[in-house]
C-alpha cells in the first residue's frame, strides 16, 4: 500500500502559498520568488531593484483595478496587472 506523499511534506513549507502577483489582494506581502524572462519587462524590474527574494506588497489598485500600486524597497509605484502575472510571489 502507497502512502499519501502530501502527508511527507514538512508543516512550514505547506503553510506557504504561491502565487504570482496580481492575485496577491490589496494590504498583503509577500517575497519575489521568480521574475519572466521577458527581456525589456525584467530589466526595469531589475533597474527598480525587484530581484528574487525582496519583499513586495500590494498596497492599492485604481478604481477598474488595473494598474496596481506596489511598494518595494521603500519605493511605491504602479504596474499593469498583466505584468504582475509575470512575478512569483510567496505569501504566507
């Protein structure tokens, strides 16, 4: 008889959720866990400093919801929600 593998997995790793961000909601954080490879997209994120492992909450959206404002490294600034899904974020 097989056992069930999710039950092998430790507490604290399936405590966290993944996600990418624009499904993160308004006043929650999380940590950048991975970026696209899109070339033009992924160097101005890295020029405004969002690199695997920063930290990044959303923190307000316009009133149709898109763009976003986020705040990283102390800086705020708005992002299309279709560039959102382009970064993965880890909540918890």
């Amino acid at each position: 008889m097989q056992s069930d593998t999710s039950l092998d997995l430790p507490l604290k790793q399936s405590s966290k959720l993944i996600t990418t961000l624009d499904a993160v909601l308004i006043g929650q954080a999380g940590i950048v866990t991975s970026l696209h490879h899109d070339s033009s997209f992924t160097h101005r994120l890295l020029e405004l400093g969002i690199t695997k492992g920063t930290a990044i909450s959303v923190c307000g959206a316009s009133p149709l919801g898109d763009p976003i404002m986020i705040t990283a490294r102390g800086c705020q600034f708005a992002i299309r929600r279709a560039d959102a899904k382009k970064i993965g974020v880890e909540r918890s």
